[in-house]
C-alpha cells in the first residue's frame, strides 16, 4: 500500500504529554518504513536536534514543527474562544527562523511558563512554514460544532497569509463516536475556505497499550488526580499508525493520506547538524579575526614578559595555524574579551581544563598558566580528530556568577548570547512521587516506596516486597503499587522540566535566535531551548562560566587585607616558589586551600613533600581514581624520593615522562608515548586516548601501534608493555593543563594562609567553599592562634572580617563573627542594623529594638549568643529584656517601654561555659569560643580514645576507639545493594573517617543517625592514598557515656548496659550540654 | 424510538466486521455497517475497553453492538425500531 507521514506527533518533549522520546520516534517511523516524520511539540523545540540526529541514524526524513497554543488578543478576535493549537512545519531556513522567532515570542511576551500566541501573529510569520488546522485550532472546533460560516472566517486570514498551497485542514478520524461528523465537518471547512484537508492523527504514544502513560502524565501535568473527567482520550486510538492502518481510515478519501506526502514533500528543511556556527567578532575594517588573534597574542608576549625565542615562534605558529584552519579565531577572541571584561569588573576568574594547555590562552589572558614552559599539550585541547567541540571553562567568584552572565548576555547582545538549558528528567524517586499524587495516593505511603528505589521493580515487586522490610508495612494494595511503579518506570528518563544550566552559555552569531527558541529561565535569564548536547549537534561554541566558592573566598580575603592594612595584593603576581608557603603544604596544613584540603590529599602532601609549584600539579594529578587504582602513586613516591631508580621501558620515554620518573601521571603524557614510540602525530595520539575505553576500537589499535613500534625498532615485549600501561591508565587520569590551572588557586590559597591566615579564614568562613563545614574552620583557626571575636551588634558585619587585637606585644588578627549565619536572620535585618549602626552605636538592647526592624527571634537569639556582651557582661538580663519588651506605638514612632526595670538591682547567673559553647550552636551553627568535645576530655581520656592527629601513625588493622562531633555523614547507593554509611567525625586534633557496614547497622544505626557527638570502636583500615579510616564494630552517643561517667557506670555502658531512669532517651544534639552540663571541665 | 439495552448476543464476523447477529433467539443479518467506534481507558477502575459497531439490520432496524475486548463477549447496547 501506499506511504503515510505522521504530521501531527508530540514526544515526550512536549513536557508531561507524549509518551516517547525522538529516538523512539525515529525508530518507529523506520520499522514502519516510512520516508519522513514530523516531530511537533507543544511550544517548544527543545528535542529537535536529538530527534534530527536519531533521524539520521534511522535513515529517515526528519520533519520540523511544532504545535504552538494559540489566544487570540484582539479585541473582537478570538477572544471568547479557549486555547487552541495549530501545527506549524518549517519547508525551509527561513519558516524554521519563523518558528524560532514564534516560539520565542510566545514564551517571552506573556507569563513566564505560560506561552501562547495571537493568530495574527503566527500569520505575520507564515513565510517558510506550512501550517495545519486541525481538530484542536479554533477554526477546526467551530466546524465541528457546525458553525462553518464563524470557522471559515477563522480561518481565512490563514489562507491569505500562507496561500492554498502551505495552509491544510487537518482532518483526523480517532474512531470516537463522534468521528464520522468531525470528519465530514472539516472536509466542508476546507472546501468552503478552498484548500485542501490532510489526514493526520494526534500521535501522543507509539503504542496503544502505552495510553495509559499519556493519562498520567496529562493529570501530571495539569496537577489533577486521574479520573475520567480529568482524561482528554476517549479510547486509545492516538499512536503511531502503520500507512495501511491510516489509509484504511481514510479508505473512502485517499486523496487525504496522500496530501500527507505532499506535506513532506514541501517541508525540506535540513537543521544542518554537524556544521559548527562561529560566534560574531567584529573587527576593524578589512582585519580578519585571525590577522586580529595573532596581534594581540603577539602583544600578549611583551605583557607577559616572554622570550621571543625560536621555540615560542613555533608554539605560537602551530597553535594559530590550527585555530585558523578550524576557524576558531572569533571564539578566542570574544573569549578573551570576556574573561578581560570579569577581570575589569573586580572579579577573580580562572580557566579550567583543557583549554590552560593552550599559549594562545595565555598570552590572550583567558589562562593564567604558561603553557610553554609547563610543556602543555594544545593537541589535548583541540585537535582536527576531536569530534567535540572545545570549549573553555571559566570559573569566577561564585558570589558575583549572576553578574558575569548579565555582563556577557548584555554585551553580547540579545541575538548572539543566551544561557544554555538543562533538562531536567524524571529519575525513579521524583517519578514515583509525582505519578503517586497523580494516582492519589498517600504522600507518605509513596514516599516509603521512592525512598526504595532503584531496588525495586514492577516486575520483580513480589521479591522486593519480600526482601525489602521497610516496603512490608506499606499501605498500599499489591495491585496499587504495582501500577505506580509501572507507571514511573515507563517515565523515568522523560524531560520533567527546564531549567537553566549552572554554567553555559552559547556565544554564536546573530543568526542563534534563528536556529533555536530562547525563553526565560526562573530568574529572567534569557535561555535556549537546548540543553549541551543539543549545543554540541547544533554546532554552537560555548563558554561554561563556573561559580567557585574558593575564588570568592580568596577575594574577600585580599578585600580584607587592604581594608585592614592598605596592603594591595596581586596574587596573580606573587612569587610561585615561596619557601614559608611551602612549608604549610608540606606540613599538610592545607585545610581551607584548594583541592588539596581532603584527609587524602594531606596524607598525600606528607609523603610527597612538594617543594616546587610543578609538585603540586602532579600531587593534584596523582590524586585520581585512574593513578590511584592503577597504582601509580607507589612507585611514583619511591623514584622522586631516591628509594628507586626511574625505569623506562624504552629510551623514547625519557622525554615524555622524565618529569614524573617514568610513570604515566597526566593525559599528555599518554599522547606523547603513543606518539614517541609509534611514530604518530599527537592529533591521532589524543584520538586514539580519546577512544581507550571503547572497547571495539580497541583492538584495531593494539595492533596498528605494536606493529608501527616494532617497525620503529621498539621491542615487541617493551611495546606490549607499554600498550597495556596506556589502556589501565585509560580515561582515569587528569590533563596536566587542567592540574596546572588548578594548581593556581591552590598555591593562592596555600599562599594567603601563610601570610595572611586570619583574612583567609575570614574569606572561608564568610563564602563556605570547602568540603569541611564552617565550624571545622574556626577549629583550625583556632588552632592557628587566631582570635574567634564574639558576635558583637556593634562590631559585627554582614561577612566575617578581621579585626586587630591589641595583645601584650604585637598586635594580631583575629576574625568576627558575621550576622550572615545568625539563625533566621534576613538580609532586611542586617540592612536595617547597620544603617542604624551608622548613626550611633547600640546602647543597649532597648535601643537596639527601637532603632532596628529586626524580629524578636532574631533578637533573642543575637542576645542569647552574646552580641549584647560587649555592651556589659549580663547575657540573661539582655535575653530578658528582649523576651519582654513591650513595643508601643506613639504616632508612627515605635517606642518599647519597661516598667521601670522591673530587674533592676537583680542579679541573673551568668552563662556558663557549656551554655555560651551551647547558645553558639543554636544561634550561629559552630561552636566558636570552644570545641565541643573539649567538654569531654576527661571521657575520651577514660575511654583511651585514639586522636585523629595520632590514628595515620597507628597500624592499619589495630583495634582503636575514636570520637568526635558528626561534621558528616553520606550514604551513596552501592552496585552491590549494600548500604554503607561513612561518617566524618572531628575531635578537635582532625577529622576521622569512619566506615559502618551494613552487618551492624541494626545495631547502630539509631545512635549513627542521631547522635550529635559520638564514639566508634572499630578496626583500622588503610585506604586509598594512605587514607584512614576505621570501619565501625561498636558506636555509642558521647552524651550517654558522659552521663553514665558522671554516674559511676561508664565500663557497664561501655559493653552495651544501660541504666539509669530515662534509659531509652539518650539524649541527642547539642542539648547535652544543657541538661549534663559538664561545667567548666576540660 | 430508541431501546436501551446491554444483552450479551453471539455475532458472526466477516472480515473483522460483524455480518450477522443473534439476540433473544433470533437470527438478524447486517446489511450495512454505519458506524464505528471505540472507547477505551479507565484502566485504573474497570479497565473498560470496547469497540461499538452501529449496523443496519436487513428490515431497517439499527442496532448499536459493541464487543468488549476485555471479556472477549459481543453485547446489544442500543436498538432504534
């Protein structure tokens, strides 16, 4: 029988309607044999790069469009009528642009999250698109109500604005009851307004029997529990059929499934994946881009100060041959004015990956690492072979992100910029939570089930419900979860919805807006409709500007060494080969620098002992799972302290890993011994390390390189060797420009704790980059002989600052503590404080409450924590007055009176040492004058607790009991189905990992969960890069045993009795410290 | 005048359509098939599925029969006389 093409077909792209992907689409349209199929999602074209590429996989015509919702505006237009849709199909560059612009508008002019459009706007656009009115536009609803005349008015302006020939009625036969008429209905439409009708069905599963999931995911969308009422289909007749399906439909008109092809013959537009779009640079009169790169780089060597020597010529030569070959010349420069302009705007910025490798960067100031000198490879940055795009990566100071992107969307132009999108997908918990509500079910009941996942399927839910207790108690029918569980498992992987992505941004030419729909992210960000993948098929360049906590951390920091000192830093400038920075990282005193913070990476820096800013790009490199399971850390250790001699498996190693002794540490080093000992350019080298975890090239390479090594004169045995080095280093490893580029801030950070340590945790404190949370800075300040200054109304600031403080001999420095991480707080109140501040200091809390907006919470907590000390030492009188003040109002003037100091003359008991350590947790979440487990020294002493300073020098496998405050906990999902939780405990001396398996979670697992300050007994285990970690046996609340010390039974608490009245409610927290007050032990 | 009714009949098909039927005993054959139509969904209560078929008996009569898919029986639904 003849062919059919589908015109009218939404995907799962429409958002929570169709029930497919546009793989799953192409490969229908392909098992079918049909020659084309259209894609047309509602109000977006967010799937039609990847639906275009599956296309060609498929080897079938995609056809471009979308169903767009049309209200119409005018007065006396559309107005009465409800929502329609109209199918618009791009036949060329110019409709699909129409398309783009339609979408964008629809999308940008209303309510965000709402898009529609006027007719006489989709008819302003007609040039390039084919347009269908169907059942569902509002000419095809007024025919099938009979009224022909008001449809044919409808649709009239159509047919003048897109003409006989690209205007068609669509006419649908779904088999309803109603069928026949509608049919009938529209073919009369189309004869009275004189153009032709189409046959089409509503394509919204691929399946009949998939019905169901369009259901849901309807009441999903339109947040409505699922029930007839709520379901648009009335049978499930709305999938993909087979040309001899839709034409037996249409048995009595063939004319109409033919019109179909007609259709796909006029809508021939390629996307044109593959074909990359260079941004815009505008340029002087008559200078290419290149003529342009090539001078500011040359300029770039005077700035840097570089020696103009034969080697720099050839670099710069081969890397400007290949950006211009590839026609790259207008992404680096528009780069670069970007990376200037951050700069210029007072914002530290930094390039990430591969892109450090490249001098061209360098001397343009989009890095800041010396790719000559370090010896780093261009080829792993760009290449001819590489199939992606290169792109760089900036990072900028996480506080100030927001403003970049305005900076870069404003210069940049509306045209030319916009943010990329990311998808966001169901995965099985959020899929099962929606399709549960949806099927109205119980929230908690459906929560049980998520938190199950993915140990659970539809098919296997017998078993489960068997294996996994905590789903035996739920309630819900078998039947029930069986259907919630089928349902979200048919979701899982669909789009859910749009959200913008944390870094790109696409830099193209003006004709972006025209290639994709832009609509605006939540916080106004303009954003395309496609996410980094899309990017890549449709070819745009783009720019990931990452918000990094550390940069801002380090700015605050040189801030506050010229608020305090006047001193103007340049950390761009210092000098890379301090002795006295060196020497922190050496002494692994490296908590709160850049990548080298981790327990790890310390236990690393102590064996390596880097005594040269190049140490620390292998340190950061050699801390990867690639070197560390291949086990290159060893030998790499050995052969750098003298223990063994370097080994090269053959002499044309030596150069390429002379650096790391004979060992594979960087990616650039895989390139350059695949090249050196088989001949091969390092484009083809980076090609063949792209490409070593697949394993069907794999072969074909082995062969290629032992056979063009032996060739070379390499001995077969060595080649062999080598080979099998290169494929266990894999993709593991790390690019030595990216470890370069880290290896700045590193060095930055090392440097400012060194010299100027107080302004440094003030910058950690005040932007929280790290993995430790802030309360392990302030122990580490500490540490260092740094005063923690008590929150003060009259001295603290929004950020954490440094303060002199005047002590016997020198002056020294200590650190604030900050409004920002008062509890409950809110940026009006911090406002409001210090502008009253500006006037004239607080006098009291009175004076405080009269002149402020802030709550009487925030008050009571600002009290409770000892910001009225300073004041005079009466911590409860102040929480007193601000409990009881009575606000009274004067006219417009708040007064607060008391009666006359009803405490006058009283004398309230001060804090005790545990109540301030106590009130510090609650208000501020750390516990600044003093560490917790001070508190229980005596205990831990009793207990024969081992330190954490002490456990790297105990022998793995020893029996050690540990303890400390709960700084974290994690619980990843294991392959293997068993759950493991790792803890990190902190005891004042460092942090503790500790392992709990799930053999004695039963036993612990309440007091893991929690406890607040706990101690594990357990065995030692070595891990990793000489990392510790003690895998628990036995695990009590540090509470309890502190009670039952003080009670005289700590050795039967210890072997697990317990006594005492309220034996069951160990308490938890930071509450302890109230009820067993230890007092002033310690 | 239409009758309501939802009787279970045995029906005779002729490629895929029905060709003749039999209710309360007595044998009608289809002389022309006027309409068709499914209705399909509630899978989350009844799980109704059926396929109506609206045929013209020999004699004039018109008749809605629907086949329900998930029971695999043939009713009578509707008889206009």
């Amino acid at each position: 029988m003849a062919p059919f093409v589908h015109l009218d077909v939404r995907s799962c792209f429409s958002l929570k309607e169709g029930a497919f992907t546009p793989e799953q689409l192409a490969r229908a349209a392909a098992e079918l044999g049909m020659p084309a199929v259209a894609m047309t999602d509602r109000d977006g074209l967010y799937g039609a790069a990847r639906f275009v590429r599956a296309c060609e996989a498929e080897g079938v015509r995609p056809i471009l469009g979308a169903s767009l919702t049309v209200r119409a505006s005018q007065p006396g237009g559309w107005a009465t009528e409800h929502d329609a849709h109209i199918v618009l199909l791009a036949t060329d560059e110019a409709g699909y642009a129409n398309l783009c612009r339609l979408i964008t508008d629809a999308h940008m002019l209303g309510e965000r999250s709402d898009p529609w459009v006027d007719p006489m706007q989709i008819c302003a656009h007609a040039t390039g698109l084919v347009a269908i009115a169907g059942p569902r536009s509002h000419p095809g609803r007024a025919a099938a109500q009979g009224r022909i005349d008001h449809a044919a008015r409808l649709l009239d302006p159509f047919r003048e604005a897109f003409g006989r020939e690209r205007l068609f009625v669509g006419v649908e036969h779904r088999l309803e009851r109603e069928s026949a008429d509608e049919l009938r209905s529209m073919l009369r439409l189309a004869a009275r307004v004189g153009v032709r009708a189409v046959a089409t069905n509503p394509v919204r599963y691929l399946e009949s029997g998939d019905a169901f999931v369009a259901d849901v995911l309807e009441c999903m969308r339109r947040l409505v529990p699922l029930a007839e009422t709520n379901v648009t289909r009335r049978n499930a007749e709305g999938w993909f059929k087979s040309a001899d399906e839709m034409r037996a439909l249409f048995a009595e008109r063939p004319d109409l499934a033919d019109a179909s092809l007609d259709v796909a013959e006029l809508c021939r537009y390629d996307l044109g994946l593959g074909r990359i779009h260079f941004p815009d640079f505008p340029t002087p009169h008559g200078r290419s881009a290149d003529a342009v790169l090539t001078e500011r780089c040359w300029r770039g060597v005077h700035e840097r100060g570089m020696r103009e020597d034969e080697r720099l010529r050839d670099r710069l030569h081969h890397e400007l041959s290949m950006i211009r070959r590839m026609g790259f010349a207008a992404y680096f420069l528009t780069v670069a004015d970007v990376v200037a302009d951050v700069k210029s705007m007072g914002i530290r910025a930094a390039c990430r990956g591969s892109a450090a490798g490249s001098l061209v960067c360098y001397l343009t100031g989009i890095s800041d690492v010396d790719a000559l000198r370090l010896d780093l490879s261009f080829e792993r940055f760009m290449n001819p072979m590489r199939k992606d795009l290169p792109d760089i990566d900036i990072d900028v100071e996480s506080a100030r992100r927001e403003d970049v992107y305005d900076m870069i969307l404003g210069r940049h132009g509306e045209e030319r910029a916009g943010c990329v999108a990311m998808i966001d997908t169901y995965r099985a918990r959020s899929a099962i939570r929606e399709v549960g509500k949806a099927l109205g079910m119980p929230d908690v009941e459906v929560g049980v089930v998520a938190k199950s996942f993915p140990h659970i399927s539809a098919r296997h839910l017998r078993e489960s419900i068997d294996r996994l207790p905590e789903l035996a108690g739920v309630n819900l029918r078998f039947e029930q979860m069986q259907r919630l569980i089928g349902v979200a498992e048919r979701i899982g992987g669909f789009p859910r919805h749009v959200a913008l992505h944390p870094c790109g941004i696409v830099l193209a030419s003006h004709d972006l807006v025209e290639r994709v729909p832009l609509e605006l992210s939540a916080n106004g960000h303009r954003m395309i409709q496609a996410d980094k993948d899309d990017v890549e098929l449709l070819g745009y360049l783009k720019l990931d500007v990452l918000g990094v906590r550390m940069l801002s951390s380090m700015r605050h920091a040189l801030d506050e060494i010229a608020r305090t000192t006047g001193e103007k830093v340049d950390l761009d400038r210092i000098a890379l080969d301090d002795l006295e920075t060196f020497e922190t990282i050496r002494a692994s005193d490296t908590l709160g620098c850049f990548q080298i913070e981790s327990p790890g990476q310390r236990e690393l820096l102590q064996k390596l002992q880097p005594d040269r800013w190049e140490d620390l790009v292998v340190d950061i490199s050699l801390f990867r799972p690639g070197p560390v399971k291949s086990d290159m850390i060893a030998p790499y250790l050995r052969r750098r302290s003298g223990m063994e001699r370097p080994v090269y498996i053959h002499a044309g190693l030596r150069g390429p890993l002379q650096e790391t002794f004979g060992v594979i540490v960087f990616h650039e080093q895989v390139i350059r011994t695949l090249a050196a000992l088989a001949g091969y350019t390092e484009t083809y080298a980076d090609h063949i390390r792209r490409h070593l975890d697949r394993d069907d090239m794999l072969p074909g390479f082995e062969a290629d390189f032992l056979e063009r090594s032996t060739a070379r004169g390499v001995d077969r045995t060595a080649a062999e060797q080598i080979w099998y080095a290169v494929t266990q280093f894999a993709s593991f490893g790390f690019c030595k420009a990216h470890a370069a580029a880290f290896a700045v801030p590193t060095y930055q950070s090392a440097w400012l704790k060194t010299h100027y340590p107080a302004h440094l945790f003030a910058g950690l404190l005040t932007h929280d980059p790290g993995m430790y949370p802030r309360r392990l800075i302030v122990e580490d300040a500490r540490q260092h002989g740094i005063p923690i200054l008590p929150l003060d109304v009259n001295s603290s600031e929004p950020d954490y600052v440094v303060e002199e403080v005047p002590s016997d001999d020198v002056p020294t420095w200590g650190v604030r503590l900050a409004f920002q991480d008062v509890h409950g707080i809110s940026d009006a109140e911090i406002r409001s404080i210090m502008s009253a501040r500006a006037d004239r200091a607080f006098r009291d809390v009175e004076d405080f409450m009269r002149r402020t907006v802030v709550s009487r919470p925030v008050t009571e907590a600002l009290a409770h924590a000892g910001a009225f000390d300073a004041l005079e030492r009466q911590r409860r009188r102040h929480l007193y007055v601000a409990m009881t003040a009575e606000p009274e109002r004067e006219g417009d003037q708040l007064t607060l009176t008391m009666d006359a100091d009803p405490v006058e003359g009283h004398r309230f008991k001060d804090y005790s040492d545990a109540e301030v350590v106590r009130a510090e947790l609650e208000v501020l979440g750390l516990d600044a004058t003093r560490h917790i487990v001070s508190f229980y020294e005596p205990l831990l002493a009793d207990l024969g607790v081992t330190r954490a300073e002490d456990l790297r020098r105990t022998r793995g496998g020893s029996k050690v009991i540990v303890a400390g405050v709960k700084v974290a906990s994690q619980t990843p999902a294991i392959r293997s189905g068993q759950r493991i939780i790792f803890l990190t405990l902190d005891d004042a001396t460092g942090p503790v990992e500790v392992t709990v398996f799930e053999s004695v979670q039963p036993k612990v697992a309440k007091t893991v969960f929690h406890g607040y300050a706990l101690a594990v007994a357990g065995e030692l285990r070595r891990t990793g890069v000489g990392g510790v970690s003690v895998v628990a046996e036995e695990v009590w609340d540090l509470s309890a045993l502190h009670r039952a010390r003080g009670e005289g039974w700590l050795r039967d608490a210890v072997r697990g009795e317990v006594r005492g009245p309220d034996t069951g409610s160990a308490s938890t927290g930071p509450r302890v410290l109230w009820h067993a007050s230890p007092g002033s032990a310690g | 005048m239409t009758k309501r009714f939802d009787e279970e009949i045995r029906v005779e098909r002729d490629t895929g359509m029905p060709s003749a039927f039999e209710w309360r005993g007595r044998r009608y054959e289809v002389a022309d098939v006027i309409g068709r139509w499914k209705i399909e969904g509630r899978w989350w209560s009844d799980g109704r599925d059926r396929e109506y078929w609206r045929v013209e008996a020999r004699g004039g009569a018109v008749w809605d029969l629907y086949f329900d898919r998930g029971k695999d029986r043939w009713h009578m639904e509707r008889l206009w006389d």
